[in-house]
C-alpha cells in the first residue's frame, strides 16, 4: 500500500549514542547493523527526545543530573571542557514509506544545531551549518521498496562553542557569536550555561509525500479599503515540478471561517489552470480574492481574534490530487510610526492605536524540549495577563510556528529578533566583536528562511535585528532591502490609501518576502529607548512602588526591557532544590540603615534577585515583619511581587499617550529555575506578579496613582464608557471603614487616561497607620464591575508590620463550588463569600450587582445617591443558574466548603491551588499547570467573587483544591471522589 500522501511526523522511536562509542559507519547503521529497537536499547544506545537536544536525552535517560535541580548543572561536563566530540551524538530511527508511481518524498528537518550528515538506507547527505534554517530532501529514490527504511543523523555541535569565564559573562566568551546559533546557551545574568550549546535535532523531523508537482512557501497578504469594510486576500506560492513532463495543473485556492462546531463558511473559491515545466519551479500570483465585511484579527483586549482557513490544493492531470497546505490566517493591518507626543513608537492594528504592555521572552524550556502544550499554555498565560505583545529576544530562538500559532489563537503580537545580542556582538568583558557571525550569508540565508516560516501570521508585528545592538553593515542593508515595506504598507493616513483596491503599479504585496511588517534594526533604535541605540532600557531590580508614576522614573517613550523581581512559591524552590537551598537569604543590616540581601549559594546559582536595593529601596519582605522561615519567606515574597508589578505597569497607564507608549517586562518566564524576572515559574506555577499584570492590563482599569494619589481610569478600548461609577471605601484591620464614597454620573473618552480626584483619607483626621483599599469600577444600569482594583497602604514612611499580627484574624468564608469532568479535564467554579459582618445604612457593589451595607459612620457624607440593593438570596439563586447553564457534561454536583471564624474583616491574599490527594509523602502534590481567572485576591466583608479553574489530571490522579491566605492554611475545599 502506498504511503497516503501529506505529513507524518517522526517524533518517536529514536535512540542516541555518543559518537565515538559507535563503532559502525552511518552506512552499516543504515543497512547491516542497526541498533536494536527494541523497549530496551542496548548501550551505548538509549531512548532520544526528538524534537530535542543531546542534553535533553541525558538528562531523560538520568546519564546525567538535572541542570536545572539546585546544584546539579554544575556536575555535567562542560562543552568547553570536554571537547565537541563529547557532545556529537547519533540518533537513529525507523519509518514506514512506500511510494506509488509519481509520488514523491521530502525528507525535512525544521531544525538542527549545528550540522549533520544523515544516512538514509546507507545513501549519505549534508546537512549545512546553521541552527535556523530548514533542510528538505528528496528521498523518493533511496527509499526500500519494501516501505521499511532506517534512518541516521549524526548531529555536529556549533563551530564555537565557547568557554565559560570564571565570573559566567553574559553570554559566556562570546564565541558561540561567531556561529548562526542561540547565544543564551553560554550563561546570562539570567541562565546557567547550557552544557552541550542545544547540540540536536531539536525541532520537527517529518517525512512528506506529495505528487509530482508541490506547494513551496505560500505568501498571504491582506489589503484593506473602506474604513475596513472590504478586504483583498494576495497569494503567491511556489511550485516545483520534480516530473521529466509539463504537467497541466488545476490550482485552487479557497477561504473558509468557522461558524460553529464543525459548521464553516466558504468565503471565496477560486481556481486557475497553470503549466508547470519539467524539472522546474515557478511562482504563481492568485488574482486577488475579495471578501467584503470580514471578520477582523485584533490582539488581545481589543476584539477577537478571527482566523479564516486558508487551503491551496494543486491537482495535475493524470495524477489527480498533487499537494495541498493549508494556514489559519487572520485579516489584519498592523502600522507603526514614531509618536510625535512621546517620541515613542505608537503602534496601530486596523486603524486603532494600541498602548503596549507585554514581556520579553527567551523561549519555553533552556534544553529545547518544546511541545504545542507547552506553548499552548506559555501563550494563554500571557493573554490570561492581559498582555498583548511578546518580544521574542534575539539571544533566543526565532521561535517556532507552534509558539506563532497560539499567539494567533490568544491575540499576543509578537516581536521578533534575529540573532544579534550587545553582549556577544559589540560589547561586554571581554569586548565582543560587533561583526556578528563569520559567515554572513550563512546568517542572511537564515533569516530569509525563517521569514518565510513565519511570514502568515498575524501575530507577527514586526522584525528587528538584534537585542541592544545592529547587525553588522552588510547584514543589516541586506534585511533593511529584503524586508522593505509595500507601498501600501508604507501609508499611515487612510486619506493616502488608493480608492478601490491597489493600484497595478504597486504590484502584488504577496510577492514580497514580506512586505507587511516593519523591519527595526536594533531595540534601542527607532522609537524604542532613547531611539539612537543608547543603553537606555531597565532598571532591572526591586524599585519603590510610587517611583513608577515619577515623571523622572524613565525618560522615554517606549521601555522594550524594565524588569525585577520574581522569586517563586516555597513549593517551586522545595521541587527544585535540595534542603540546603531551602535556606533563605540572611538580611544583613548596613551603617546607612538598609539590609542587603546575601542568598545561599543555590539562590545565587539561579540568579536570585533580592527585594532590597541598599541606598534606594529598603527590603520589600521585611515591610511585613521578621522572616521566620521559606514559606514566610516566598508568601512575603509573593506580597512584594504584587505591588512591585502592579505600580510598574499602573505608572505606564497613568502616562499613557502622553509620555509613554508602551512597555515590556524583563521577563515574564524563565526558560529553566530561575529566581528572578518571572510571572510563572519553570514548573507553571504562577507568582502573585501574574495577577498583578492581570489587574493592572485589563482594558479598562480604575487605579491609584502611587505619586499623587489621584484615582485614574485608563480606557485602552475604542468604545467611549458612558454611565459609569466609582466607588471608594477603605478598610482597617479591625474590620471598619472609615472612609467611603463613591463617584457617578460618569464619562470615559476612548483610548484615553482620565484622573477622578484626589484620595483623600491618608490627610483625614487619625489615618490608621496600615489599611485597605478597594476601588470598583461599574456600570450604574445594572451594577455590572467593569474593573476593581484592591490595595493595601501604609502612611508614608511606614511599613506592614501591622499585618503580622491580622494573621491571627478568623475571618469567615463560605465556598461554594461545582466541577464539571470531560476526560482528563476538570473545570471548576468557586464562588468566594467573606461572610463576617457587614455594616448598614449605605450601599457598597460587589460582584456583578450584589449590593452590601454599611453603618452611617462609615460612609462620607457627600457621597451620590446609592445603587439599588438586591437580596443576596436571589443573587446566590442566580450564580447557581448561571454555573448550570455553563455546565453541559458531567459533574459531581454543587459543594459547600466553610471556614468558621468569628472576626470581622477582610479576607487577605486568598489564593488557590490544585494538588493530588493520592501523593506519596516529601512528594510536590501540585497539578501543574492550572488556568485561574483570578488569584492572589482579598475579599472586604460580605463581598464575593467566582473563579474559574480549569487543568488537566493525570491518569490515577485524584485532584482537591486548597486555600491558602495570609491567615488561612491549606484547607481543603473541593476534593473530587
């Protein structure tokens, strides 16, 4: 039977051994010696991880420690060290094809670092150097009759591995910077050094089969005309004729969107009948396709994210089908300038500015173990923040169609770099050599490749060439020309746009390379930072909260790295250390009044940062008291990441427009344990910094400016809010509120800051020294929460040690919850109460229209007339309709959790987590990863809030969900049976 033809992946049954513990050629491995495929590879042959590294599979087979356990990469042997020969390996495997007449077989590699020669059934081929680029084989004549084929690849790691210096570097020597590679691999102030330099196969091996004509790189471009209303859908693609005949082909092209389920629309269709000569290729421009008020790709916060599926089939006469591809592509126009207000540049998707606040990014896992889960949960958290732009740094990889994929599907922009760093080419200890890799073309030919693997998505925003650097002269000026913008794509103003589709003369944007997206030659350049490629990004520590709103805080429009701190939960350092890395920093006192931080040499090893910058920022975990041991440690840790992340992001709102226009985090993730610049950590377990980014990203968000304590809203949406309140109460630790109000009748511009007025109650009479505040954001028809916004504050000059003895506090909460159960997925709903007293007289929203009371003592006097109270019977009545509702499958039914307490205040820093009750004892019982739509919350009394969870069990897995807090311990609060 012949093979069917399309794509098969080869990412199972590998083994590997080290080079030169083989003593057979790649011929014989190919041919008469083999080595045993069976469960139990004999050494030196053991299980290989493909898509993979060298490292990674060690590391799997346990040849190795973990490198990213406590001490453990100090123990691998370094590449520097051992020699390249100690990291050049083999990986074999075995695949089924068989091919009928006038079929044709690719054998392709998306991936391999640095080179290799691979042998198919004793046939020998090369692989070039180079990390990113793509190698496609034909193999239609060396494949057996027989369909059974071994396949061997003899993986050569970079040219320039490079040494570590004594004290890590950034970037190690700088000599991996000589090669076409990833150059995060010889250490940062961020990362351990990668010990093998990611030598491997380490992205997707397939085999395609098509017929005698194929499909090569599809180009779609969308042109826009009619404020949006009519759109032009270009393709261009090449063809190739591996045939010894002309061959008369039927191409077609057609456009669906997906309605519901399985049910789609065919939006055009459209076939054109081409000859393609023998032995050639050729490209070939589809007349335009027209679709008229289409469904619009927008990022994250600003519409959906509408994804039209676009199939390219070619069928040749005589044959029947040839080849067909296919691409969920979204219609989209993304623009770019410099602002002239800010000196920032301002970014526009479909004629609407857009205020950037996104992360930087290295990639998902230090040894290349990449998975579409793995990116699928990567780009949902960073949506689940509300961010909308994702900087991929040039140190890193150009990443993979999986990681753009979900970028697509979650509305995350993304900015791409090529592999150019300051640190490796130009600057550092020592200098590095600005001239970038020794081979140039290697490094063009890269590019391009990866232009064309990446080119369709939509949430590719623009292509810059290198981190804090330009690539060298010829380098640049060959990207500068190969990513010129299309005339259309060059027009900012709608007037300037030609009327009635694009004129001939511009020619077809999609027979570009790209043509769509602007090229920047550096981060500092060109409206980023100081625009002129000045170290002018950071600061990268602990800062004082109110320090983001100053006007002095940074002086440009545009910060593409501010970053700091981001040390994980206790149970994180627990998985990933050894007891004497459980140990936390010693706080030493200095003669000016400020602790430094000194960590154990574990914490050091993983880059910890500390919460205390001497001179500037006093420690930011002893506000809250003494540290009696890790939990206290991270749970503190966990309180300084909040507000240190929150008043970032808060302080670029408030100046939104009119001195900033975007900004990006230094980082969201690490890419192996790390301990510092991080929203989740290594394992998927997210800090309280998530949540903080979620508050202060949301699209309309109501906030305290930390400097002037004014409260702001921040409108980022294109819909102007109209009667809307405000409400403001404070809370102290005894359970009062001495200070309330609220502000209606109220009026929102689009994309625009509006200051309310100044918060009041720190001046009043007898502030107390430590309180709460809670700033609700409402529509006043229905009492809908558009944004709420909880804080807690000190008095000037003052700390949280007040809090430590609230701890103490019982403050009740009742919990009701459901599960609904699809396979190995559960998703729950909790519903939150903080049950404790609340006082009368004047009303105070909670959730989505639930009203409370308050005592006359509690409200100030000039407040606006109130909103119309419910009973909170009903309300609970209808939050069980509407889980129902929600709810189709199968479920084990509503339970009530309640956590008995006879005091009255606010329930702080409540958050959830998810573990296995059937662990073994000393075991990390967590379920990882786990999607909230909300944690790290407090509740004042009588308040509520729902929360959704949802994750995946592993097989013989029993979840619960616990509650932990500030003064609530681990309890227990669904357990599924």
């Amino acid at each position: 039977m012949p093979t069917v033809e399309g794509k098969t992946t080869l990412d199972s049954g590998w083994l590997a051994a080290r080079f030169n513990e083989v003593h057979f050629t790649g011929t014989q491995l190919t041919t008469t010696n083999p080595p045993s495929s069976s469960s139990s590879p004999t050494l030196p042959w053991i299980e290989a991880l493909v898509p993979g590294t060298v490292l990674a599979t060690l590391v799997k087979n346990k040849v190795v420690p973990d490198p990213f356990y406590g001490l453990g990469n100090e123990a691998i042997l370094d590449i520097a060290d051992s020699g390249r020969d100690y990291y050049t390996f083999w990986f074999f495997t075995t695949f089924h094809c068989s091919l009928s007449s006038n079929q044709h077989c690719d054998l392709n590699f998306r991936g391999i670092n640095y080179c290799a020669d691979v042998y198919l059934n004793g046939h020998k081929m090369i692989l070039p150097k180079g990390m990113f680029r793509r190698h496609s084989l034909d193999v239609t004549n060396i494949l057996h009759p027989d369909g059974n084929n071994l396949l061997a690849v003899l993986v050569h790691p970079p040219d320039h591995p490079g040494s570590i210096p004594p004290n890590g570097g950034q970037g190690g020597d700088h000599e991996i910077g000589k090669d076409v590679a990833t150059q995060y691999v010889q250490g940062w102030d961020w990362i351990a050094p990668i010990r093998d330099r990611n030598t491997g196969i380490w992205d997707e091996v397939s085999i395609f089969i098509t017929g005698p004509v194929k499909i090569i790189d599809p180009h779609l471009v969308s042109s826009f005309f009619d404020n949006y209303s009519r759109v032009y859908l270009h393709a261009t693609t090449e063809l190739e004729n591996r045939s010894s005949w002309t061959t008369e082909c039927s191409l077609s092209i057609h456009v669906t969107t997906e309605l519901e389920g399985s049910i789609h629309l065919v939006e055009q269709l459209q076939t054109q009948n081409i000859s393609v000569p023998a032995k050639s290729r050729v490209q070939y421009t589809f007349p335009e396709l027209f679709l008229y008020k289409p469904n619009l790709w927008w990022p994250n916060g600003m519409g959906k994210q509408s994804l039209y599926n676009v199939v390219i089939n070619i069928d040749v006469k005589g044959f029947g089908e040839s080849d067909s591809w296919s691409h969920f592509f979204g219609l989209r126009k993304i623009e770019s300038h410099i602002d002239d207000a800010t000196g920032g540049r301002l970014f526009k998707v479909n004629g609407e500015p857009i205020f950037i606040r996104g992360g930087n990014w290295i990639l998902s896992d230090g040894l290349l173990r990449l998975s579409k889960e793995r990116y699928k949960t990567d780009i949902k958290f960073h949506a689940d923040m509300n961010f909308n732009m994702i900087r991929c740094w040039a140190g890193g990889l150009a990443e993979r169609p999986e990681f753009y994929h979900y970028c697509d599907y979650y509305g995350l922009l993304v900015w791409q770099e090529f592999w150019i760093t300051g640190d490796v080419d130009g600057r550092g200890v020592p200098v590095s050599n600005p001239q970038g890799p020794l081979d140039h073309d290697l490094f063009l030919y890269c590019a391009r490749d990866t232009i064309k693997l990446l080119r369709n998505h939509p949430s590719l925003a623009l292509w810059v060439g290198g981190n804090e650097q330009v690539p060298p002269d010829d380098i640049n000026e060959a990207l500068k020309n190969d990513l010129k913008l299309h005339p259309y794509f060059e027009h900012v103003s709608e007037k300037e746009k030609p009327v009635g589709g694009l004129s001939p003369k511009l020619g077809d944007p999609s027979q570009y390379l790209d043509g769509t997206r602007i090229y920047i030659e550096g981060s500092l350049w060109n409206g980023f930072a100081d625009g002129k490629g000045n170290f002018t990004d950071g600061p990268y520590e602990i800062q004082n909260p109110e320090d983001f709103f100053k006007d002095s805080f940074y002086k440009y429009g545009f910060n593409p790295e501010v970053g700091s701190v981001g040390i994980p939960v206790a149970a994180t350092i627990r998985a990933t250390m050894p007891p004497e890395g459980w140990q936390i920093p010693l706080f030493k006192k200095l003669s000016h009044g400020y602790v430094e931080e000194v960590p154990n040499p574990i914490w050091k090893y993983h880059k910890y940062i500390p919460y205390s910058n001497p001179t500037k920022v006093h420690d930011q975990i002893q506000l809250y008291g003494a540290v009696k041991d890790l939990d206290d440690f991270c749970l503190k840790a966990q309180l300084a990441n909040f507000i240190q992340y929150r008043a970032l992001l808060e302080g670029w709102n408030s100046r939104m427009w009119s001195k900033y226009t975007g900004v990006l985090i230094w980082k969201t993730q690490n890419p192996w344990t790390g301990l510092r610049g991080q929203f989740y950590d290594h394992l998927h377990d997210q800090t309280a910094g998530f949540y903080a980014c979620r508050c202060a990203a949301e699209p309309i968000h109501v906030q305290l400016n930390l400097a002037t304590y004014f409260i702001e809203v921040i409108n980022t949406t294109s819909e102007k809010l109209s009667n809307v309140a405000i409400e403001v109460s404070v809370w102290d630790l005894e359970g009062t509120c001495p200070y309330y109000k609220t502000h209606e009748n109220l009026s929102f511009s689009r994309k625009k800051v509006t200051p309310i007025v100044e918060m009041k109650y720190p001046k009043s009479k007898n502030p107390k020294p430590v309180y709460f505040l809670l700033l609700k954001l409402y529509n006043m028809s229905d009492n809908r929460i558009l944004s709420r916004n909880f804080y807690w504050l000190h008095l000037p000059g003052g700390d949280y040690n007040l809090l430590e003895p609230y701890r103490k506090k019982k403050i009740p909460l009742k919990m009701t919850s459901e599960v609904f159960i699809e396979g190995s997925t559960y998703k729950l709903q909790m519903h939150v109460h903080n049950t404790s007293k609340i006082p009368d007289t004047k009303s105070l929203t909670f959730e989505h229209g639930l009203t409370a009371t308050l005592r006359d003592s509690c409200f100030i006097t000039d407040s606006l007339e109130t909103v119309q109270n419910r009973a909170g019977k009903e309300q609970e009545i209808g939050w069980f309709k509407r889980i129902h509702r929600r709810f189709a499958g199968k479920n084990d039914g509503l339970k009530v959790s309640e956590i008995n307490g006879h005091d009255i205040g606010v329930a702080f820093f409540l958050h959830f987590s998810v573990h296995a009750s059937n662990s073994q004892e000393g075991e990390d019982t967590r379920i990882l990863p786990v999607h909230y739509s909300d944690n790290y919350f407090s509740l004042v009394p009588g308040e509520a809030i729902t929360i959704d969870i949802s994750f995946e069990v592993p097989p013989g897995v029993t979840p619960r969900v616990t509650l932990d807090g500030w003064n609530y311990h681990g309890q227990t609060i669904h357990e599924t049976l």
